[in-house]
C-alpha cells in the first residue's frame, strides 16, 4: 500500500535494496508458499547445467539468499555471490557456512556489488563461464542496456547468460497498477509496477524481448527465450560475442 510519508530523495537502487533488506527473513518463506517457483527454479537450473560446464567459474549476480547456492555447489562451480542487500547477502553466507560448508564461493563485499561501477574498476579480475540471475533480478534493474555493457568484461568470450524476467499479460498488469498499465499500452512505453512492504517500496520494471536483445546487442547474442508458461517470467538464454 503506497505510504504519502515515504521519501523520495533516494534513488530506485537504493530504493530496491531497502526494500529487500526489509524482507530478507520472510524471503524464502514467501517463495516457498508458491509450488511453480520450484519448478522455475529447477527449469533453470537444467538450461545453466546444461549450457555452462560444472565445474566453471560463475557470477551469481542478485543471489539473494542463496537459494540456487544448493545446485550449484552440487554442480562444483566456483561461484562469484553479488547481492548488494546486505539483509539478503548475511542469510545466504549463513547458508553457506551452516549447511553447504564450500570453500568455492566469493561474498563481493558491499562496494564491489554495484554494477553501475564496474566500468571504472571490475570487481574481481579471473572472468567467468556463466552469469545466472535468477527470479527477475533484471527487473530491478532501470538501465539494462549500462547492465549488458558492465557485465561484458566479466564473462568470457562464448560464455552463457541465463536469466529469468517477468512477462505479464496486460490482464496482471492492470491488477498491479493500473493507471501505469493503461499508459504504457497506449504510449507503447516501458510498464513500470510498484510494490510496498509497509513504508518500503520495490520499483520493477518490464523489460520486453525486444528491449532485452536490443540493449545486450552489442555485447551478447541472442539465443532463445523460453516462456515458462503460467508462471509469468520468461527464461532468456544470452551468450557472450
């Protein structure tokens, strides 16, 4: 519910990651109460195995909590972690040092898990075989097209980018907002939905295919979208030129 209180200085990343810090307790717990989100967990996790090499180095950029942590140590990839919500980013370590006990996976400390500044120092030097972002962590995300850029010298030449977004149908969207739903058909412009958690807002954004291979373009081919049916996101399979 939309709080007339709530300031605005702050930026939508900053927003964002408020927010998340918010419900990092609650987080896996809400997923949990959903069945299809394990099966788009598990589709995933079949397209990264695979296209990507157990065994290869990967950036697990928006981790979260770690969920997909599990498979991945199962798959002996030595993992890059980047979630800069510091909330979200203390479970999944947690997680790691309470049940995984791996010695394969890199925390980035809070001032390297910015993307935006990645094009003035990476950070960390020994590219990756694949990016995973999972459960609509691009969504997140305003400028995607400064994301594909970034995240390009990071990721090896052939290498695969697997991510999952959100694909609504104009029927959900005009549920989530619909003044902005009602706009963005008629302008033909980027639908934009807010979510609250008491004073916290998470600002999320559809990016379509077509903005999607547009913006990695220069950086990434496009290989295929899978729409994962009934479950409103699209599985998006990227490689790098």
């Amino acid at each position: 519910m939309y709080d007339p209180s709530y300031k605005e200085e702050t930026s939508v990343q900053e927003q964002n990651i408020s927010y998340y810090d918010e419900i990092a307790n609650s987080y896996d717990q809400l997923l949990e109460k959903d069945d299809s989100n394990i099966l788009i967990r598990q589709k995933v996790k079949e397209q990264f195995t695979h296209h990507v090499e157990p065994g290869s180095r990967v950036l697990d950029f928006g981790g979260g909590t770690g969920i997909d942590l599990e498979w991945l140590t199962a798959n002996n990839y030595n993992i890059v972690f980047c979630e800069p919500s510091v909330s979200m980013r203390e479970k999944a370590i947690a997680y790691s040092n309470d049940v995984l006990h791996n010695e394969n996976i890199i925390f980035l400390d809070t001032d390297k898990t910015d993307f935006t500044n990645w094009h003035k120092q990476v950070p960390f030097y020994q590219q990756v075989d694949g990016i995973l972002s999972d459960f609509a962590v691009i969504n997140n995300i305003e400028d995607i097209e400064l994301l594909f850029k970034n995240l390009s010298p990071i990721i090896k030449a052939g290498g695969h980018f697997m991510l999952i977004v959100l694909d609504l149908p104009f029927t959900k969207r005009l549920k989530w907002h619909r003044r902005n739903a009602i706009k963005s058909f008629l302008l033909r412009s980027q639908f934009v939905m807010y979510v609250w958690n008491g004073e916290y807002k998470q600002t999320v954004f559809l990016h379509s295919i077509k903005k999607i291979k547009k913006a990695s373009a220069r950086y990434f081919k496009y290989c295929s979208a899978e729409f994962l049916g009934g479950f409103g996101f699209t599985l998006i399979h990227l490689e790098r030129k």
